[in-house]
C-alpha cells in the first residue's frame, strides 16, 4: 500500500529546489504524493509563481492563501497564524504519513508548526545553515527541532544538526538539490533569453538578487542604496535584477529598485524569471551581486563569480568564487570590478563546487521510500552532545 507524502511549496526560489524531488517521488511507486502550495506562489505582487508547477505538469492538492498585501512584522504574524490554522485544517482532513518541507520562510515554519500538533512526522531539507541578520536563522533551527528526520547540504550542517541535539541516525547527509536543478535545466541561448526577457543583452551582465535584512530596516534600507549607487558605475553592462522574498522591508526594496529601473536604461527588474530563464542568465552572467543563498549555493557550479553582500549568508559554507564584501558603496563597486576581471575569472573556473553532484533528489527519494515503509515513531529524544 503507498504510503502519502505531503509536499508544501511557499515560493519561487525553494520550489526551484524542490521540483526534481517532486519530479521523484511523483514517479516512485511507493508513494502517493499530495503537493500544498501557498505564500508567494498565489500572489500577484510576487508573480503568481504556481503557474511554473502546473506549467510543470504538477497538480496541486491544495492553494493555502496566507499573505496580507504588506510586509509588516504585524503583517508576517498574522501571515504565521493563518498558515498554522489552514494547514493544521488541511492535515487533520488528510492525515498524511509525512510532511516534507525545505528550508526557513515563516510559512515552512508555520506548516512545521501544524504538522507537529497534528502528529504528522516532518522531513526537513536544508537545515543546520546560517543566516545571520535575518529572522530565517532562528525559524530554520525551530524547524529542525520540529522535525524528524533532517537531510543536510553539508557535512558541517550535519554537525550543527547534531549539536541541536537530533538523533544522528535521522540525519542524512544529501548534497544540495540545486544542483540536480541546474542539471536538468534545458538552457536557452542568447537569442530565446532576449525573446524572454523583451530586452536586448550586452555583453556583460549583472544578475543582482538583494534580500531584505529582515532584522533590522536600518541595515536593509542603507545596505540596497549603497548598492545601487554602486551599480550605477556599470551603465555599460545590462543589469537585471530579481526583487526580493515576501519578508519584512521588503517593499522598500521593491520601491527602490523601480526607481532606479526608470533612471537607468541598461537595467530591467522581475518579479519571478521562472527557473529556466534564471539559470539560463546564471549561465552567461559576468557576475552575481546581492545577498541571496542562491549565489552561494549555485554560481560555484557555473564558475561563476559572486559579490555576497553583508553578513546575511554569513556561516554559511563558501566557495573560493564568492567575493565578501561590505555593504560602502566604494567596496562594492570595486569588489564587482575584481569579480569581471580575467585574473578572478580564472581563479573562479577552477573552483569545486562543495554542495554535492547532483544526485541529492534521487538520494532524498529514496531515503523517504525506506522511512516510509515501516511505522515511525513521532517521540523524539535530545540527544545531548559532549561539551
């Protein structure tokens, strides 16, 4: 008899993660998947990103509607609680034997949330990082609490883990699913990527991703000036930028970005560029700018250079392609100048990609087959570490 798994999507960037795992486990024989989609997927503001499932060939079981047209603390909270009370509803009619979730938005953590209440065992993909300045750190280590069984990007992730306390034998050491992603990807050339975009791409081409800091408006607001005084230094290459995730000051970057889109021809903002259009840009990028998990995570895979803004991806494992930086205008632009020269470019075609080999979603499938076939146990223990 398959066993049912629950499969909860909240936005464009983990969905891209978790489409070849969905992809799998719709096709085991084992499992009887149920994929729940919610958060920035069914807004407009965000670019009604579930029509890249369905354009996938994924049905959706069912649409958690959630988000406020605000990005408030006030807004986030009530976000947080409706999501609890939906997906708690959703589960008590279901009654899934798991639920699978990736990563640390506050809608994730609200599902891990309702499913521990429920008594519905979790699996959590991508735990044990660090994000600092951002209230994803804290959600992410709740979620791994909350969960039972735990697959990691990264052996020192897999530490972490432990060190919360998780049983070592519910930890499973996968690689990162981008990768699988990347490798699947069908790219575009030049010429379907302009048809995409209705831009015409030069040479050079700045692909910029500025998440806000979700713990301090100070920080964000003079972090995406500074950046953007900075990239006016660049008006001889296209800039395109991917607007930020639903967190709190996110509309003041939102805002800040379109102003500067009307002032600067060479630039172009979107809200969702779909994962084949965004990998495909990855590919012929000259550099990464901005403070996303995706340029730490995927351009070491494209040998592409990387300026990581800020001490947002701080902790997190890095390839010698990422160029740290403050957030002073002059350090960015010079660090983006060291990222387009030829001695970087060099430096960064050599570099080894430490998240894995892209076997990560066949390796978490299988896994999730095993766990299922026999009953599991929801009581945890804390397994205390030696000090």
């Amino acid at each position: 008899m398959k066993k049912t798994l629950c499969v909860v999507t909240g936005s464009r960037s983990e969905y891209g993660l978790l489409k070849n795992i969905i992809h799998n486990i719709k096709k085991s024989r084992l499992i009887n998947l149920r994929l729940v989609v919610t958060g920035t997927h069914l807004s407009k503001k965000f670019g009604n990103t579930e029509k890249y499932i369905l354009n996938d060939g994924f049905k959706i079981h069912s649409r958690l509607k959630i988000l406020k047209n605000s990005d408030t603390a006030e807004a986030t909270c009530s976000g947080i609680s409706s999501a609890i009370f939906k997906m708690s509803s959703y589960l008590n009619r279901n009654r899934p034997d798991m639920l699978l979730i990736l990563g640390d938005r506050f809608e994730i953590f609200s599902c891990a949330v309702a499913a521990m209440i429920n008594r519905i065992p979790i699996g959590h993909i991508h735990g044990g990082e660090l994000t600092y300045g951002v209230i994803d750190d804290t959600l992410r280590h709740s979620i791994t609490k909350m969960s039972k069984f735990h697959f990691v990007s990264h052996e020192n992730y897999r530490k972490r883990v432990i060190q919360l306390g998780e049983d070592k034998k519910n930890i499973f050491l996968v690689g990162a699913p981008a990768i699988d992603s990347i490798k699947s990807t069908n790219f575009l050339n030049i010429n379907k990527l302009e048809k995409k975009l209705k831009m015409q791409l030069k040479k050079e081409i700045i692909l910029v991703t500025y998440h806000p800091i979700s713990l301090d408006k100070k920080t964000s607001n003079k972090e995406i000036s500074n950046l953007l005084k900075s990239l006016k230094n660049f008006n001889q290459s296209t800039i395109i930028f991917t607007m930020p995730n639903t967190d709190p000051f996110s509309f003041e970057i939102f805002k800040k970005i379109e102003k500067f889109e009307k002032k600067n021809s060479n630039c172009k903002s979107f809200k969702s560029l779909g994962q084949t259009v965004y990998y495909s840009l990855l590919k012929k990028a000259s550099v990464v700018v901005g403070n996303s998990s995706s340029g730490i995570i995927e351009t070491p895979f494209f040998s592409i250079p990387c300026v990581n803004i800020g001490r947002r991806q701080e902790g997190r494992i890095k390839a010698k392609n990422i160029i740290d930086c403050t957030a002073n205008t002059k350090i960015i632009t010079k660090s983006i100048k060291i990222g387009m020269s030829k001695k970087f470019k060099k430096l960064a075609n050599l570099v080894r990609n430490p998240y894995g080999n892209g076997m990560t979603s066949k390796k978490i499938t299988s896994i999730l087959e095993k766990l299922l076939s026999k009953k599991i146990d929801i009581k945890k223990k804390f397994i205390d570490t030696k000090l």
